[in-house]
C-alpha cells in the first residue's frame, strides 16, 4: 500500500495537469449534451447512437484508420531498420525528412494530394481523387514517421546477440525477424500502431480534403455537429462513442504491449555496413522516401512557381504581410512565435512525459499496484483518442473561472500542443525505459546513489536518445498543429499554420504562392530542427 | 572437420584477431584459451559468420563458408550469458531450431523432453527464462544448441558466468553430453580449468595470434613460453642458476627456463634441497608452503598433511618431475 | 567511476543550459510579450469622456482591417483594441452561443446571417443603439436591436470565361443550367456541411427549389457536378482559372472574385448575378461584456467611413453603407446582383439539421 500510495504522490502532478487541461473540458463538453433545461437527459444522446448514420460514420473511421495503420506499420518498419540499423549515407537527413510531413498544415498537404490525385493531376488517372483510399494514402503519409521513429530508436537500442543466437540455430533473416527481433520490439510496435490509429481516427482536416464530403468520420462529424448544426446532443454522443472506442483500443494494445519478460539488455549497436541482402529493405525505404516526397516537391515546386516562370518572389514575399495586406504580421514573425511556442510545447510534454514514462515502467510489486500503472498509461494516451472540437470548446467553458481561468493564458496553445505530444513521448521512451533491467537501479542505489543520481547514471544513458528523438517529435508536433491552435492562437501572434491557412483562404495569386513558400520554410525549419536536437549530444551519454 | 587459414578479422584498423590458422577433427572438442581481449571472442563469431573475414578462409569438410551465412551453416553458437530468448518458455527456447525446420510436434515435444533430461532439468518445459538461475539458463542455452545435432558448436565461456561448484558439476556434465552426442565443439575461454574439463585440444591465443596449439597435454607439458606457461596455471618460472639447479635436483638435463606447478616441490626429508618455511597454509588435501630455496629463490612448495611444518623450520625438498615444464626458450 | 560523474555533471549542465535557453526569451514563458492585457481591468470610461482600457473584439479567422485605422480608432477613443480571431464562422456562433453567460470578448464581428439565429437564441447578444443607421434591407427581421449589419458579400457561381472562349462553349446563366448536360463535369463547389461559401450555395439553391431541391441536387450530381471540402479545395484545386491543374469552369465562389482575376485591363472569371445568395455579417456587443462601452464604440466604428470603405480590400465584401467607396477594380469587375436569393435566418435555424442530414444523404449517395 505504502508503495501505490508513493506512485500516487509522484502521479498526482501529471494527473492533476492533464484532469484540468483534458479531463475537465472533455467532460464539461460532453454535459452540454446530456443535460437539458438544468436535468439529465442521458435518453436523447443514446437515442442518437441508434442513427444508422452514426454507425456508419463509426464504422468508416474505424476501417480506414486501420487500414491506414496497418499500412504505416508495414511501411514503416523496413524504413525503420534501414534508417536506424543500417550505415546508410545521409540516413540521419532522411529521417529528419520522413518527419516533414508530420508538421505540414494538412490545408496545404490537402491541397497539393488534391493537385497530384486530382482529375488534371500527374496521378490522376489513379481515380483516387474523393475515395477512401484518397484519405489512407493521406493518413499513412502524415503518419508513417511516427512508426519510422518510435519503432527505429528502440530497434537501434535493441541487443543484437539473440538474433545472433536465433541466426547460429539455424534460423534466416526472416525468421530471426519474425521469431526473436519482432517479438522484442512488439511494445514499440503496438505502441507506435496505436498512437497512429488514433492519429488517424481523430484526423480531421486530411479527411475534409482528401475525402471531399461524402465520408464523414467521428471527428468530422463531431465537428459538423458542434460548429454547423448546434446539435450538442449527437456532438456529445459520438465524443462519449469515440471515447469509448478509445479506452477499448488503449486496452486492448496495453494487452498486446504486455510481454512475459520486458527487461532486455540494451546496447546501441553501431549501425552496419549495408551489404547486398539489405536490397529489399533499402529499396522499400527509398520507395517509400519517394511517396512522401511527392507532395513535397509538388509544393516546392508550386512555391517556386511565380506565374510568367520560376523564381523565388513568394519567398522574398514572406517578410511582408501579403497581397492586398491578407495577414496582420508577417510570415517571418509568425515563425518566430511557432518557434517559441514550439519550444514550450517540448518542455512540457518532455517534463510531463519524462515524468509519466518513469512512473510506468517502473516494476509493480504487486497486482494492484500494476493495475493503477497500467491505467496510468492509458490515461495519458487519452488526449490523442478525443476530438480536438470537444476539448476547444470545452477549454472555453470550464477554463473560464479563476482560479483555472487560462482560456485567455498565452500559455493555452503550447499546453494544448504538449497535451498532443505527450502520448508520443511517453510511447518513445517507455519500451526503453521498461527495458532496462531493474537490479542496474538497485545496483546504483547499493553503492550509494541518490534516487535522483540513479536516474543519472542508469537511466539517462540509456534513453537519452529516444528523449531526444521525442523532443524533436514534440517540437514538430507544436511546429504542426493547428486544431487546437487556430482555435486557441490570438490573432496579434498567430504561429506559421494559422498564417498559412489565412494566406491560403484569401485569394490572390500571390497569397497562394506565399502559402505554398511559408509551408515549405515550416517543413524545412522543422527538418533542421528536428536534425540538430537528434545531434545534440552530451559527451558520454549519447555516444556510448 | 573446421579448418581455419589465415584468418584476420580487423576492427576499424586494428586487428581483433591476426592470422589464426585451426584444425578441428570431428567429433573432437578444441579449447581456445586467452585473456580477455586477445580476440577469442571475435574469433568464435567469426567462424560463426556473425563477423566479416578481412582475410583468410574458413572451411567444413574442405568448402569455404565465405558465401555462408549464419544460419546456414549448420553450427550452433552457445553465448556467454546464453541469449535465451526471454519472451518463449524453456520448451519453446530448446525447440527454437527444431521449429524453424517445421519439425513435427510430437518429435519436438519428445526431443525437447530428451534435452530437458539430458542437462537435468525435466520439467522445467514452462518456465521463463527470467525465472532460472545462471546455471539453469546455460544448460537450457546448451539443450537449445543441441537441439538440431549441429555439426559443430561454438562455446563461448559457457561456463564463466557460473559460481565454482556449479561450473564443476556443470563442466563434468558438459563434457559427457558432448562426447555422449559425438559434438564437434570450438569452445574459448579465459579459465585453463574450464579448458581443461571440457577440451581434448587446445588452442593459446595472445593478442589475436595463436600462439600454441596440439593435444591438451602436449600443450600442458610444454607451454611455448613464460607467459603461456603462466597462463596454464604454472605458478613460477625460473631461470639460469635457479633453474639449473631445480633441474639437477630432479635428475634432468640443464634447460636455461623451467616452469613450476605450485606442487612442483614436495617436502620430503631425503630431497635434495634444502629451504626455509616462509608460510604455511593448511587446505583439505596438503599444506602449501611459500619457501625459499638457496640458490634458487622464493617458490611455491607442497607438505604432506599432518608434517607439522611452521614457517622458519628448515625442510629438505624434492622435485616432482610430473610437474614441472621445460620451457623452449634462451637468453 | 570518474568518467561517470562527468557524464553525470555535464547531463546536470546540459539539462540546465536547456533550461536557461528555454527561459531566456526563446519560449514564450521567458518572452516579454507574455501578454497580460486580457487580465487587466477593463475601465468604461475616464474623465474627460474618452474611453479607456481593451476592448476584446471576439470574430473569426477571416476578420482583417488595416493598421493604421485600428490605430486611429485607439487613438480617438483611447481604448486599446485586442482582436480574438479564430476559427470559422460557424465556430465563432457555437463559441459565442456556449459562453453566453460568460462571454469571452466584449463584442463580436463575424456571425452571419445563416448563424445569427443561434447566439441570439442563447440570448449572446446585448442591445446597442448606434449612431450611423444601415439599409434596411440588411437588417435582420428578429434582433436587429442587437446585430448590426457590416457588411455584405454574395455567393455566386463563378465561370472561367476565357475557358469557355477558348472552347467555344457559351457558359451557363442560372442554377437550372448547371445541370445541362452541355456543362457535364465543369461545376464543382465547396460543401454545404464544412465550408460557409458551400452553405450559401446550397440556400441559394433552397431559395430556388423549395422543397424540391434535392431533386435539383441530384441533377446536378448525375450531371458530374464535385463536391469538395473547402473553398480554397474548390478554387485552387479544381478551378481552371484558379490552379494550373483544374479541370473544372466553373466553381462556387464569390461575387467580388471576379476582380482578383484581371489581366491585361480585363477580368478573365465573371460571377454568375442570377445564382447569388446574400450572406450579411453582424457585429455586436456581447451580453455581460467587461466594457460595453468600448464594444459599442467598436460598433460604431466598423460602420464609419473609413472602416467600410476598407473592407472590400482587407476582407473581401463589399461595404453595406451606400456612401463607403469601392475599390475601382470592384466597381468595374465586381458587379453586385440586383436581387440575391434570400431565406429567412430562423427558417435556416429551423431546418439547418435536417436539411444538411438529407444533403449528405443525397451527395453520398
């Protein structure tokens, strides 16, 4: 008792954060919907859950988010491997790549799959244009690098001797692959599958675009609800349903995340030669490089596209405030402040990831104690399964009162952005950190080192890579978002999406180069961004 | 039969193992012994395919294995900490290789139960590998290893993580279970027991080169020089005059360099020579003495139980031929 | 053992020198332009009649006006102005009509006439007298005490005409022609359910049909009509004269578009006059408003000359006081249609549910 009692104490801050930011505006939402004239109506919001449309809205996120992160996985694995295993020249660049389109406005994505995909496009004799797999193809291109990262760190931390083992028994590449490499990396795997899945089920924009508006999912739906139709009622009933969905796919991937025996001894491995086996692997990551690049060039090249030929105007047009004077501020100080805020953002998810990832991993002495770490996990994935339009609206109307009256607070858009990023950082680094084998800790302490001094020496060392890995994951996050933003951002400092959407909702030739150029600087921010945190190294620890 | 030619195998610039050429007859069991360090390791990975050849060739019955990769070569390699795999059970983990080649079931379920026996620990077929102790681990790595009767197994300190009365047992059984299935086994270690135990040749390896190698006692009876005679658990050298006159006193031939066991010189009231008691330690078998023998020094000798021997008493001294080793080296 | 204390000490630094690079002014905690103004007490009035104070204007992510006359106004008035602009006009009515017992600004700009009803109902809006009066013809029927209307712009039916030159095809006049099979696969538009041009469109087409609109909607389906998400989906993705890929020419856009065509002294796009539908956006001063005052002066400056006569070129509409100029691109290219669809705000708040739940029904179909 006294030990759940102790993890209790060192939760209760996490807990009470997020129960503010989350717990509080989700349910104050939701009761706009159940209550009625001052009474509780539960009747008219489960009488909309009988909606045959309701169902089949359900039913469409549920199969192409997937279907969506059945393909990420697959796609995402070799490129993993090959990025984080293999001594591929420039590997460190094409990771920072493969996250570019995790921070690209999907207007601006929506836009540019729409030119590739549409009927006048490149791809268009595709028909893809307005189909489900339009919107697949759009959800694995946002989301293929959560896989490529969190599933790449802890392979590159893995031990490289059972595969040996597995390989002196007799056992091919494959079955080293499927027999001992895939079982061990199964929680970063589950763990990345279900932050795509729910990445993918709350997709909004990229469903709007890609889609058209014939397939509506939850959260589309949700939004057209609140926002158009002022049904709160069928708004709360499908935010209870997605919900419920949610807590089901957190339990059942806690499950499949499980493993007899999650200790595992971590080295990193220099990555190796690429030798001529490795063709597959290779070639998929440059297949699927090239996918995701697509849209990019199309945008470059769109951005660089000033009318009578190419040129870099839109470019040099970044420092002003547009055509016609469509934005406040200009581009360059919109960057500025996403930049800062991004930084807040990291520091943020990082303290409270870092925390919360600490907190379960740590072994559970008892079934009890298990369970409340277990729930703990879940909990913290939350933010990422619940419509962004639910908590908005919900921030607006139970964040209005001293002493939690933040609906003003400069401070709400990074802690909105840190509340998307947290899930992804706790996913980075617990598979690492539930790895490393307890007896090093009692070690450290048996010879006399403080609980804080522990964590230094045995813990540091190990996760500071995937720490990394997420701060550069939270910053692009922050760097991306923009539901939340645009909903919360104050328009004397908007951050570069909310600028973006502007340039590109105003028309003019001008403006829509300019949003083509501002996205391109933003994927290019974020890459270096991202390239130089994983290169931050303090002597000793990263090296090894 | 394994055939190792000129092989190096280099890390960046340095080479972790330097022109080793081995022969390795079936059914035979080969220890390479070494300090940490001296690449016996990189060695076993490299005949196991898991390290690059800068040079050099190995080969099985004549055909070079440089196109072979791992797990086609047919050898089962047993690590240090034995890699068993944390996530299947004992059973799953000794049936890993006999899975892989889409063994019948029940045959597996029989095998599996005919290794569990055979490293003395039926029933444990459940278990996780987290739940055993450092011997079970290494005999279930062993009983994984022999699974699918390898043609050759590689060692790796298999019995260097293991406390003494368990690395006994353990290296007594592991003998018998190699020779009862007829295993061509490479095995390295640092220890010369554990080498001894288990090993019908012996490979000496100092600084990625081989040194010395032949039949264990050929090696035993004439280490190559100072250090390897060390290494194999003699406990001084002597030289010159002292060595002349150990020498004389057994009744040998003068050698300019003679390697001496700890038991080399045994109290005896009709030896020939003569030496003052520095220390006396009693153990279960003898008493050992540190002495110091005129005209030779400081050494190791050995005392009947029971003598009553002090140190400052005078003792005479013989020399037990048996144990001792001329060293093929001048000046 | 040493090198692991350094380890540790340099990890100790590093965490530190991340910190104080955080604090230091590259986030916003460290920045100086923390902003506060919102907490500050919000003061009516000062001695010598002028105003003083912020006054936050609530309007969504569309609203734009020149520095220089938001300067002007604090100067004149002496109250600061603090704009709070997010999210479409649909989310600016569902914000407004959620906080209506604890409004987030003082006044609002941006509920149109297709939203007006719902932020009324929720009782959002307090009563304000201004002291310029607008036409008529703008002012809502119910609670036009309380929103005042700003300004106007129509959806209308865009049509590419150098496309329809170039080809040798006369383009389309009405609704009706749009499902003429002489214009298969040349329409697209933006949707009813996610895009407020889209909302319009589809009235415009209410207006005109009745209760046989799907019937109409289907026709214009069956005849290859797109329906995307956006307008920016539908004038930059799909429009010929919009993007180099678009294969349609004809798109739901605005009556003011065909200004922001021109080339060479004359506009390559004309709108449609015979298919608009009007939307009329409302400010106002919300119920409960730290200070009245100032939004009711905000109000009163958003209907001033110059604040009217700067919408067209900050936020695309045209002005609804007839003595505001117009840019002379828009007098010349930009015609506004003599008599717009119109339906009733509370017939649009009355049925907008049901209508959007057949809509969808009848484009997924």
């Amino acid at each position: 008792m006294r030990r759940i009692a102790a993890l209790v104490a060192l939760a209760a801050a996490p807990v009470l954060v997020l129960g503010v930011l989350f717990v509080l505006p989700v349910a104050g939402m939701v009761a706009e919907g159940f209550v009625e004239d001052g009474h509780l109506a539960p009747g008219a919001v489960l009488d909309v859950l009988a909606r045959p449309r309701v169902h089949r809205v359900a039913w469409f996120t549920v199969w192409t988010s997937g279907v969506a992160t059945a393909l990420a996985v697959a796609l995402g694995l070799p490129a993993a491997y090959a990025l984080h295993k293999l001594a591929l020249p420039g590997r460190a660049a094409v990771r920072a790549a493969l996250i570019v389109p995790f921070v690209l406005p999907t207007v601006v994505v929506g836009v540019a799959f729409r030119q590739l995909l549409g009927e006048g496009g490149p791809l268009g004799f595709l028909g893809l244009d307005g189909t489900p797999a339009a919107i697949v193809c759009g959800l694995v291109f946002f989301n293929v690098a959560v896989v490529v990262r969190t599933v790449g760190v802890a392979w590159e931390s893995l031990d490289p001797r059972p595969g040996q083992a597995a390989a002196a028994l007799g056992a091919s590449p494959w079955q080293v692959l499927r027999t001992v490499t895939l079982p061990a990396l199964r929680p970063a795997v589950v763990g990345a599958a279900s932050i795509v899945f729910l990445f993918c089920a709350t997709a909004f924009g990229i469903v709007l675009t890609l889609g058209g508006v014939r397939h509506a999912t939850i959260e589309t739906e949700i939004y057209l609800l609140t926002t158009t139709v002022f049904d709160l009622q069928a708004a709360a009933a499908l935010s209870v349903l997605q919900i419920v969905v949610v807590v089901a796919l957190l339990a059942l991937s806690a499950r499949l995340r499980a493993t007899p025996d999650p200790t595992a001894q971590r080295t990193v491995a220099p990555p190796r030669a690429v030798r001529r086996s490795d063709a597959p692997v290779v070639v998929a990551t440059l297949l699927l490089l090239a996918a995701m690049l697509l849209p990019v060039a199309t945008l470059v090249l769109g951005s660089l596209d000033v009318g009578d030929g190419w040129g870099l105007d839109n470019y040099r047009a970044l420092a002003t405030a547009g055509e016609d004077q469509a934005l406040l501020v200009p581009v360059t100080a919109a960057l500025v402040t996403s930049l800062r805020t991004a930084v807040d953002a990291m520091w943020m998810a990082l303290l409270v990831g870092v925390t919360v990832s600490l907190i379960v991993t740590r072994r559970s002495h008892s079934v009890a104690e298990r369970r409340v770490r277990s729930t703990l996990d879940g909990f913290f994935m939350l933010p990422l399964g619940v419509s962004a339009v639910t908590l908005g609206f919900g921030f607006l109307i139970t964040l209005d009162e001293p002493p939690l009256d933040l609906r003003d607070s400069p401070l709400l858009v990074p802690m909105a952005q840190a509340l998307v990023a947290l899930p992804l950082v706790v996913r980075s680094l617990a598979p690492v950190l539930g790895g490393i084998d307890d007896r090093q800790r009692q070690a450290a302490a048996s010879l006399g080192a403080s609980p804080w001094r522990t964590l230094l020496t045995v813990d540091l060392p190990v996760v500071w890579k995937p720490v990394l890995a997420a701060a550069g994951f939270a910053f692009a996050v922050s760097l991306g978002e923009f539901g939340a933003t645009s909903f919360l951002a104050r328009d004397t400092d908007p951050t570069l999406p909310v600028v973006i959407f502007r340039l590109i909702g105003h028309p003019g030739e001008h403006n829509y180069g300019m949003a083509l150029a501002a996205s391109v600087v933003l994927a290019a921010v974020t890459a270096v961004v991202v390239l130089g945190v994983e290169r931050l190294r303090v002597p000793g620890v990263g090296a090894f | 039969m394994l055939a190792l030619r000129d092989v190096t195998v280099r890390y960046g610039d340095t080479p972790a193992v330097d022109d080793v050429s081995l022969d390795l007859a079936s059914g035979q069991v080969l220890a390479v012994l070494g300090p940490s360090g001296c690449g016996k390791s990189t060695l076993l990975r490299a005949v196991a395919g898991l390290e690059p050849l800068a040079s050099g060739s190995v080969s099985w019955d004549g055909a070079d294995l440089a196109g072979t990769p791992t797990h086609k070569r047919g050898f089962a390699l047993m690590f240090q900490d034995g890699q068993l795999f944390a996530h299947l059970s004992v059973a799953r983990n000794v049936a890993y290789a006999l899975r892989l080649r889409r063994t019948p079931s029940a045959r597996v379920a029989t095998r599996v139960g005919e290794l569990l026996d055979l490293v003395g620990l039926s029933g444990y077929d459940d278990r996780l590998p987290g739940t055993l102790s450092g011997g079970e681990r290494q005999r279930v790595a062993l009983a994984r290893a022999l699974a699918v009767e390898p043609r050759l197994i590689l060692l790796d300190e298999p019995l260097s993580a293991l406390d003494a009365t368990l690395r006994e047992r353990l290296a007594g059984d592991l003998r018998a279970i190699l020779h009862a299935a007829g295993t061509t086994a490479l095995l390295v270690t640092h220890d010369h027991e554990e080498a001894f135990a288990l090993a019908d040749r012996l490979a000496v390896m100092r600084g990625g080169r081989v040194v010395q190698q032949g039949a264990i006692d050929e090696v035993w009876r004439e280490p190559v020089d100072e250090e390897t005679a060390l290494f194999l658990g003699y406990a001084r050298v002597l030289r010159d005059d002292a060595a002349r006159r150990v020498l004389d006193a057994a009744g040998l031939p003068p050698a300019y360099a003679v390697a001496l066991r700890r038991s080399a010189l045994v109290v005896d009231d009709a030896g020939p020579l003569r030496a003052v008691v520095e220390s006396a330690r009693v153990t279960p078998e003898l008493v050992r003495l540190v002495v110091t023998v005129e005209g030779v020094g400081t050494v190791d000798a050995v005392a009947p139980l029971g003598g009553r021997v002090a140190p400052g008493d005078e003792v005479s001294l013989r020399v037990d031929v048996t144990r001792l080793a001329l060293l093929p080296i001048t000046p | 053992m040493l090198h692991v204390r350094v380890r540790a000490a340099l990890t100790t630094s590093s965490l530190a020198a991340v910190t104080a690079l955080a604090l230091a002014g590259c986030s916003l905690v460290g920045g100086d332009d923390g902003g506060t103004t919102a907490s500050e007490p919000s003061t009516s009035s000062s001695a010598d009649g002028k105003g003083s104070g912020t006054v936050v204007l609530a309007t969504h992510e569309s609203f734009h006006l020149p520095k220089k006359l938001v300067k002007a106004f604090e100067a004149e008035t002496g109250y600061d102005l603090e704009v709070r602009a997010a999210g479409d006009a649909g989310t600016l009515a569902t914000k407004l009509s959620l906080t209506a017992d604890n409004p987030i600004a003082d006044a609002a700009f941006g509920v149109d006439n297709t939203f007006a009803s719902r932020p009324l109902g929720e009782g959002a809006f307090a009563e304000v007298a201004t002291t310029a009066t607008p036409p008529a013809e703008y002012v809502l029927p119910e609670g036009g005490d309380r929103l005042v209307p700003i300004d106007s712009a129509n959806v209308c039916v865009n049509v590419d005409t150098a496309w329809f030159e170039k080809e040798g095809v006369e383009p389309p006049q009405t609704l009706e022609d749009l499902t003429d099979d002489r214009y298969r696969d040349l329409f697209v538009t933006p949707g009813a359910s996610t895009s407020s041009p889209g909302m319009a469109f589809f009235l415009a087409t209410v207006a005109e049909f009745g209760d046989a609109w799907p019937d109409y909607w289907t026709d214009l389906l069956d005849n290859g009509a797109e329906v995307v998400d956006g307008w920016e989906d539908a004038y930059y993705g799909d429009f010929t004269a919009g993007s180099d890929n678009g294969t349609r020419p004809i798109v739901v856009s605005y009556d003011s578009s065909p200004a922001f065509t021109v080339s060479g002294g004359r506009t390559t796009t004309a709108a449609l006059l015979d298919t608009c539908f009007r939307q009329v956006e409302y400010a106002g001063v919300l119920e409960g408003a730290d200070n009245p005052a100032g939004a009711e002066a905000l109000v009163d400056w958003m209907l001033t000359d110059e604040v009217q006569s700067a919408l067209p070129e900050s936020m695309y509409v045209f002005p609804v006081m007839p003595e505001a100029t117009v840019p002379e691109a828009w007098a010349e290219f930009a015609p506004q249609p003599a008599d717009p669809y119109e339906v009733d705000p509370d017939e649009i708040a009355a049925n907008r549910e049901q209508w959007l739940t057949e809509w969808t029904d009848v484009i997924s179909r």
